[in-house]
C-alpha cells in the first residue's frame, strides 16, 4: 500500500525524503518515508523533540540515509528533527515562538502555538499510523546525563508489555515505567501505541560512539518488531528501576549539585542546593527515593521549575 504522511508519499519499494508541513504553519519538518517491500508494523522515531539533543538527532540523520526500502517489512518514518525551531535557535527543553517544552503539549492543538500545533501534527498523523513509536532524546544543553529509556505504563497490558520488551533491547542499562501524559510517547501509548523515549548524550555534545550505540539498540528494536530481518539480542545487563522521580528548583539562583550521573543515591541524602548570587545557600534538595541519578542540571544558572535532578 501507498504511504502518505500529509504532503509526503512513498510508493511500495520507494523511500522519500522531503520536508513535512506541520499543520497550519510555515514549519517544515525534514521527514524520511521507507516503504519496504514487504508487509509488516509500522513505526515511527522522532529525533529532536529537543532542540538540544544531538546524539538522538544525528541517529535519526543516519538511520533516515541509511535504511533502504529492501531490507524492511513494513514501513518506517522517520523526522530528523522534529523540533526545527528549537534546533536552530539551540535552544534547551523549549521552542523559541512559544517558550513552550513539545514533551508537555501532547495530544496538540491544531489552532495553538507552534509548539501544539507539532505535537497536533505528529499525533494525527503519525502516532495515528503507527504500531510503533521511539523517541530519541539526549542530556539537554544543561543537562548531565545516565543513559536510560522510559516506557509507558498508560497503555493496556499488551501495550505497556510490548514498550518494557523493546526498551529493554535499546542496549541501555537503566530502563524506566512512566505515567506520564503530555508527553509524545505516554500520549502515542494512551491511543494504543507502545515505544518508548530514550536517552543517549549530555550537555550540548554529541559523538560518533554515542550516534553508533543509538542506531545499534534501534535496529535492535526493528528486528524485535520484524521491520528488519534477524534475530534481536540482549546488549549487556538491564535494570528495571520502577518509577523515576524528578525534583524541580523552587528558586531562582546558582545550582550546586552534590551529585553525578550514575550515582548511587539513598533516600534523604542531600543532592544539591541554590544559592544566592552572594554565595549564601537559600534552598537544599533531598534525594525523595533510594535510587540511581538518571540526570541533574549541569549550569550555574538555575531558574524556578528547572528540572535540577532526576532519580531512578
Ligand atoms: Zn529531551
């Protein structure tokens, strides 16, 4: 069958790399359609919900050049990036119309800013196609990162089953349910589509190591989900962590984190704290689980409702 995705289409046997229009705006987003040659899931990967994210980006680029309509059973597409407004300003976590976070605006509004009206966009035309969706992220701009993958428990239980499978097969150590529902794949899991949102990178950076362990855990996942041929694997040892707790500053200041990714955290034990611009300390932050440090804010600069830590 045709694929048609909007202004976009790909022929069985074809691959088409254009640019999509997001709904009622001058945004186009650069898109990669693969119709393979035969039948099979169809899945969607976002690269780019944040502009800052490159690890998750570049994979995208390469995978949308590299993949070929003969080798798939089924259809990809890709949108590498997603966000094109954030992505050229260089901006973290928000677009810059709108100051608004795309992880938080799903479903979307058609009629809304140009943020909601990209998450309206990849929502009813792309989850809405999809038996699969990944989203690749990375450490933000102000961001230092652990490696994890977050699935979705909003799902039914075949849903939320499929979702732990394949994150679990990203080649990442630390995977994460979420119950979350503003976000892009909370949102696609409520409307019945299992994924996950990974993350690779940190802080504004990315590298050839990190874009090849991306592609590796993806193509991993297609081969689960029968896209591509072959068996997948296990990639080194998974830990399941339950819940993922994120603590927001509560002040205005300069952030001092006591902690790194990776760390080992107990419950009680002090991450950080906010400052004053005159060095005195106007806020402390706890650690509200026993867990490991999945990110924390790696700026000086810190502002009320910055995600300063998360804990898994
Ligand atoms: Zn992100």
């Amino acid at each position: 069958m045709k694929l048609v995705i909007g202004n976009l289409e790909a022929e069985i046997g074809q691959k088409t790399q254009g640019y999509l229009n997001i709904v009622n705006s001058d945004i186009k987003v650069p898109c990669t359609l693969i119709n393979g040659i035969k039948d099979g899931k169809t899945v969607v990967i976002t690269g780019g919900t944040h502009g800052g994210e490159y690890p998750g980006i570049e994979a995208a680029i390469q995978l949308a050049k590299e993949l070929m309509p003969n080798d798939v059973s089924g259809k990809i597409i890709i949108v590498h990036p997603l966000n094109v407004p954030a992505f050229q300003a260089k901006l973290q976590y928000v677009g810059p119309y709108d100051g608004k976070n795309l992880n938080r605006e799903y479903p979307g509004l058609a009629t809304g800013t140009v943020t909601q009206k990209i998450a309206y966009t990849v929502t009813n035309q792309l989850h809405s196609i999809a038996d699969f969706y990944m989203d690749l992220h990375g450490g933000d701009l102000h961001e230092s990162l652990e490696p994890f993958v977050i699935y979705s428990k909003l799902g039914t239980d075949l849903v939320n089953k499929i979702s732990k499978e394949a994150a679990s097969l990203m080649g990442i150590k630390y995977i994460c349910g979420s119950v979350s529902d503003n976000g892009s794949f909370g949102s696609a899991a409520k409307n019945g589509v299992p994924g996950f949102l990974a993350e690779i990178g940190q802080c504004g950076l990315w590298s050839e190591d990190e874009v090849s362990q991306y592609k590796a855990g993806v193509i991993n996942v297609l081969k689960y989900l029968q896209v591509l041929e072959g068996m997948s694997e296990q990639i080194g040892e998974v830990i399941d962590l339950e819940k993922m707790n994120g603590l927001n500053a509560t002040v205005d200041g300069c952030w001092y984190s006591n902690v790194i990714a990776g760390q080992k955290v107990s419950k009680g034990e002090q991450v950080g704290e906010i400052r004053d611009y005159f060095g005195n300390v106007i806020e402390k932050y706890v650690s509200p689980i026993n867990g490991v440090i999945l990110y924390t804010a790696s700026s000086l600069a810190i502002n009320v409702n910055d995600p300063i830590i998360a804990v898994g």
